[in-house]
C-alpha cells in the first residue's frame, strides 16, 4: 500500500502507510485518554478518602436528626463517630447470617436501641458471634436492661441490606435469624420507626462482641495502577506504529 511519506533517520526509512496511521491516529489518543481518566478518578479517590479521614476525626455527635434525612445528607453522616444515651430493645434482635471471621462461621448481632429524647430505634452492629455447632443452636444474647451509652460509627447497610421479597419474620424464635437486613421491611416487621443507618459499636465495648476495625473499601493505589496501564499500552503502540513503518537502509558492498 502506497505511504504518506517517506521519511530517512539516519539508517532508517520511515514509511508509514495509511492504514497503520489511522489505527493510530484512532487508538493512540484513546489510550492517553483512559489514561488520564484514571489519574482524575485516582485523585478524586484521594480526596474522598482525606474527607472521609477528616470526618472520622470530627467532634462525636451526641444526638441524632429525627427528621427524614435526604440521600445526600446521609452521605455525609456516614463514619461520623456517635455517643448517645439510651437503651437496648433485646427481643427484637437479629442474627445477620453468614459471617465468615477468621475462618470461622457465625453472625453478626443487631439489636435496636432506644435513644433518650427520640421516638426512632437505631439497630446497632455488636459485631460477631461464633455460631452454635448446629443451625438449630441459636447463640445466646446476654440481656442488657439498665440504660447506658453508646459510642460507634455510623454506617450505611451493606448491599443496601434488602431482605427477600414477601419475607415474614412475625412469630419466629428470637433472636431473628436474615441472611440480608432491609432497615424500611424491618420497621414494618417491628412496627417501628427506625433510623436509616446503623452504628458499628467502637472496639472493646464491654456490651458487644467480636467487633473488627470498619474498612472503608476505597482504594486510591489501583486506579493509579489503570492509568499507568494505559499510558504504557499507548506508548507501546507509538512504539509498534514506527517499527512496523521503518526499515534498515542497506549498502552494497564496494568491490575491489
């Protein structure tokens, strides 16, 4: 196929053809592009996470919004540290089922807890809890009666937390084994308002169980990794467009 040019580099013929040069005319931008797509996302990654970081250290909250909260406003609630007063509510709590911790099989109790001063149930992740050596065996909630405080994070339901359509948990044993947890189809199974969030009690409360460290699932590092990745494909295919365009120039030999 006739080239656009011909072009000589010192023992080299560049003579790139059309083809090669509008595939990379095409791929070459798009590849820098995607490149500099995941730069932009890596620095916002690391910013949300200096946010989320600064939000963590703000002043605990002592008391809690009753009114109906927007999406965007319980966003910005997410991992603020909590210390309230008030009380467990022990019958209804739940058995979030399949929770792997080392290894090991158990689950994570909820139970819901009546702040002072407020007319909403907040559920509160105690943490993990082995489970019993058959389904049968339920492990054993210890009853807290006497009113106390509270301190956790605030955290949104994992996988929006959504129990299986058309579930009926009225009249089972306590405490209510789900394998997923829908807070709206709770407060109508309890016939109770309950906040839109959960608190993730601190680490070493005395009324909770196996509470491990809360991991905000944001990573920075790998979207760096992305844009790297593009921008090597795009220089590699610079690379394959002039070697595949260019030729050595050869001499003939002088004879004596």
């Amino acid at each position: 196929m006739d080239s656009l040019a011909t072009i000589k580099l010192g023992r080299f013929l560049f003579q790139p053809t059309w083809v090669s040069t509008l595939c990379t005319l095409l791929i070459f931008p798009l590849l820098v592009y995607l490149g500099f797509w995941q730069l932009d996302r890596y620095a916002a990654k690391v910013t949300q996470i200096k946010q989320l970081g600064d939000r963590i250290k703000m002043p605990a909250l002592l008391t809690l919004p009753d009114k109906p909260l927007s999406q965007e406003t319980l966003h910005t609630l997410r991992y603020r540290q909590v210390e309230i007063r008030g009380s467990f509510i022990n019958e209804h709590s739940i058995l979030l089922d399949n929770q792997i911790l080392k290894g090991k099989v158990g689950y994570r109790v909820l139970t819901p807890f009546q702040p002072l001063n407020s007319a909403r149930w907040l559920f509160i992740d105690r943490g993990w809890i082995t489970a019993g050596k058959t389904r049968a065996n339920l492990p054993s909630i210890p009853i807290i009666t006497e009113e106390l405080r509270v301190s956790g994070m605030i955290t949104l339901p994992v996988h929006g937390l959504r129990l299986k359509k058309g579930i009926q948990l009225k009249g089972e044993t306590a405490p209510l084994r789900v394998q997923l947890v829908d807070l709206p189809a709770l407060s109508k199974i309890f016939d109770h308002e309950l906040y839109p969030f959960v608190l993730q009690l601190n680490p070493n409360t005395t009324y909770g169980f196996t509470i491990e460290p809360i991991s905000f699932h944001i990573s920075a590092n790998r979207h760096l990794g992305y844009a790297i990745q593009w921008f090597t494909m795009a220089l590699a295919s610079l690379l394959y467009y002039l070697v595949i365009n260019s030729r050595r120039l050869t001499h003939a030999k002088k004879s004596f």
